[in-house]
C-alpha cells in the first residue's frame, strides 16, 4: 500500500486507468455484445423474445446487484484478489455457457456466474481510478470508461465473426478465454492510503453514531499494545455504519432514485437494437456494424465529456451535464420507432452512443461530488446496486411489449420517457436545492439586522445572531406588532 497525503493525478495512477480500462472491455463491452447471440439463442431454442431476453438481463442484474460485493472484497481485503477472482469467475461462466442445452442453463452460466465475476471487477476498479485522481479526475474517468466503446466497436464485428466460422458455441468459448485478462487488469490495481482514508481512535470516539459500548470497548484496548489499538481501530472502522452512512444523504437519495429510471431506459436499446434493425430489413453484418458505431462514438462521448467538465468553466455544472445527457439518450429513444432504415439508424448510433458515453463517465464523478472520495467505493457499489433491478425487469418487459404489440414502438417509447423523467427529477432537486441555498444566503448576509417580516398581523419572524439557519427566531406577537416575548 503506497502512503500518500493526496491523489498523486499521475504515475502510477495512468497504469490503474490503463487497468480499468481493460476492466471496463472485459465487462461492459462484452455483456453488450451478448445481444449479437440473441438471435442464434433463439433460433437455436426456439423461444420467444421474452425468454431469451432474460439472458441480457439476469447478467446485467447479477452484475450491478453484486456490486456491493465487489467493494466489500475490495475495501476489505483487496482490489486486487477481487478483480482476479472475478475474471475466473466470468471466464468459467463464459466457458460453461458454450456447453449450455438450454435457456436455463445459459441462466445460470452466462448470467449469474458471468455477472457475478463482472460485478468483482467493475466497481472496486472504477473506484479505485477516483482515488489516483482529483484535479484530472473526470479526464481520467473519461479515458478508463472509453474501454466499454472501444470494446464494442471492435468485439461486435469481432464476434459476428466468430459466430460465423465457430458457431455461438465456439465464440463463447473463445470470450471465456479472453475475459481472463481481468486477472492481469487486478494485477495492475495497486493500493493507494490517501491522508483522508486515515482515522484516528481519538477521532472516532468523537463520532455521534459510535455506540457507548464501542467506545469504552476501544477506550480500555488502547492501554493495550499498539498492535491491539490498530486491529481495533481498523475493526471498529469496519463494523460500524459510517461506511454507509452516505445512505442518509439526501444528495445521494435524489441520485439513486434518479439512477433506477435511467437505468431502465438504457438497458433494453442494447438488447433489441440488433433485432430491431433486422426486422426493418437490415443485414446482420449492418446491424452488427450499428452496435460498432454506437461502440466507437461511445469513446468520443466519455474523452470529451471528461475533458470538457474538467475545465473550470464546467466543473461545478457537472450534475447538469450528466442529467443533459441522460435526457438527450432518452430523446434518442422516442425517435427511433421512425427510423427504419439503415441510413437513419447511422445518426441515431452517433447520437445516444455519444450521450451514452457521456453519462457512463459522469456517474462516478458525479457521486464522487455528492459523497467525497473517501466513500466512493461503498457508493459506487450501491448506485450500480440499483441498476440491477431495473437491467433485470427492463428486457423482458421489453421483450413482453413487442410480443403483444408485434412491434417495438411501446418499448422505445417506455425507454425515452424513462430517461427523460431520470433527467428532469434530478433536474428539479437541483433547482429546489440552489433555491433552499440562496435563501440561507440571504438570512446570513441579514444576520445582523434585525427584521420583522408580517404574515397576517399576528407573526413576525426575527432573524438574529451571526450563526446558521438555526438562530432564525419565530417570535409571537400581538396584533399592534408588540412582542409578547
């Protein structure tokens, strides 16, 4: 572990991007190019939409549920054993779903042992790209984020490929043996102390939320030696709840809320853009191509997203970047039930890969904002938590609606709207929030001054004292305006 007072924003920091980013092809690249085999899974099993949907789903779900995990193992033991111990996983997941004589089968396998290992390596490595870099940290996001369009654009003609000279079974064996190279991505993750991570005892038994019990238990271990003191400074650190108590914010609640319908938005596009363009008469080596467009501007969208809200002018707009983002995607979606040709399914992959990108890099760095660093890793793992839900109910829903309705305008439509409403509550909780603050502002600056404010004759309200919000005084008094305090 490298002891450090701040991120160093450099160094060793470039080589943890350069890991994420494998990370982030490995994982996210290859989850997308399974919708490249829903149409040979099938075909092959004869099922409806609905069914084979699941497939997407419950990898995404088992991904983003376990994401929890993925930081527990990394906070409490490491980065590195968890990454690695997540490609073993994916790759044994991969490699049993080319043996797969069912959707069930594929259930297990390829979603929840594949999602399962993705969930060990996604998080933790993300996090981990935070605790490198301050001043350049949505540029670094932004580079290590970019493996997911990078992988897409070269994994989706890639696997088209391999589906026509192996077989879906071949190809699946052949992405088992790749994702192995998240064991070197864990290699590369080496720790990093920052002053910020560092407690003190004296510091902790200060704290509200510490139980009496705790505290006198940690006030008679420190007569003790001073290995004894750390192992239970380090445990009560540990056990207690300050590791989640981000929970509470309400910053962190609006984002979460915001996240689960962004998040249903954007998963089914990935499953159905392949089988949506081959049902208006899109060749599959085109539709392949569409996912590789959508893949490669999806790189553009997260270096340019991160440079730019890097730049002072932009840093403290990055929320409204990110929510501007969201809204263009789920746009993007309402537009696309009318677009049924190749040449017009072009401008939409340029247009919601690039927002796509844009806001994948912006929710680390957005939760960074809201929560600090120090608790960036336990926070990323919930908010990608709450993507598992939605990944898992959004397919098959999806799926469901095209079954019914024979087409896929209701499940575009459901996407777009859902976006668009992630975008406008986050929007809105902005807006109250700067209001709530120009108010506070105004009651500080007239904090010296007494004022009387009338409401109907009969309440004043006096704001005194040179403190906060908590020395405005609410004082009764008559109808003549005579305090009766």
């Amino acid at each position: 572990r490298v002891p450090r007072g701040s991120p160093p924003d450099g160094g060793w920091g470039w080589m943890i991007v350069a890991g994420c980013f494998l990370v982030t092809i490995c994982t996210r690249a290859v989850t997308r190019c399974i919708s490249i085999f829903f149409v040979e899974f099938q075909t092959y099993f004869g099922q409806d939409y609905a069914r084979t949907a699941w497939i997407h789903s419950i990898a995404d779900c088992a991904t983003m549920l376990c994401a929890p995990l993925g930081s527990l193992i990394s906070n409490h033991v490491s980065c590195q054993v968890g990454i690695m111990l997540g490609g073993l996983l994916a790759s044994t997941g991969l490699i049993l779903s080319s043996f797969a004589t069912s959707l069930e089968h594929l259930y297990l396998s390829l979603g929840v042992l594949t999602g399962l290992g993705f969930a060990l390596c996604y998080s933790p490595a993300i996090a981990m790209v935070g605790k490198y870099f301050n001043r350049r940290k949505a540029l670094a996001y932004g580079i290590a984020m970019s493996g997911s369009g990078i992988g897409t654009f070269i994994l989706a003609p890639v696997v088209q490929l391999l589906i026509e000279q192996f077989s879906w079974r071949g190809a699946l064996l052949i992405l088992g043996g790749f994702v192995l190279n998240l064991c070197v991505c864990g290699a590369l993750m080496r720790p990093i102390s920052l002053k910020e991570d560092r407690k003190t005892a004296p510091e902790f038994l200060e704290q509200d939320y510490v139980p009496d019990a705790q505290k006198q238990d940690l006030k008679q271990m420190s007569s003790c030696s001073p290995l004894i003191k750390a192992w239970s400074r380090e445990c009560l650190c540990y056990c207690s709840w300050k590791e989640y108590d981000f929970l509470l914010m309400p910053g962190f609640m609006v984002l979460a809320v915001s996240v689960l319908f962004m998040a249903y938005g954007c998963s089914p596009l990935f499953v159905y853009l392949v089988p949506y363009a081959l049902t208006v008469g899109v060749s599959h080596h085109q539709a392949a191509f569409l996912m590789s467009i959508l893949g490669v501007i999806d790189i553009v969208g997260n270096i340019t997203f991160g440079w730019l809200t890097d730049r002072r002018c932009l840093k403290k707009y990055r929320h409204f970047c990110y929510l501007f983002a969201v809204g263009m995607d789920g746009l993007c979606c309402l537009f696309l039930p009318v677009l049924q040709n190749f040449p017009l399914l072009v401008p939409f992959s340029f247009t919601f890969g690039y927002f796509d990108g844009a806001y994948v890099t912006l929710i680390p760095v957005v939760t960074a904002d809201v929560v600090g660093t120090s608790s960036l890793s336990s926070a990323l793992g919930i908010v990608y938590f709450l993507h598992a839900i939605p990944y898992l109910v959004s397919p098959p829903v999806a799926g469901w609606l095209v079954d019914t309705t024979g087409s896929y305008t209701a499940s575009f439509l459901l996407c777009g709207f859902s976006m668009i409403f992630s975008s406008t509550l986050l929007c809105f909780a902005r807006v109250v929030k700067k209001i709530k603050k120009t108010r506070l502002q105004s009651l500080t600056n007239d904090a010296n001054t007494k004022q009387h404010i009338w409401t109907n004759g009969a309440i004043a309200y006096s704001v005194t004292g040179e403190l906060d919000q908590k020395d405005v005084e609410f004082l009764a008094v008559d109808t003549n305006g005579y305090s009766k305090s």
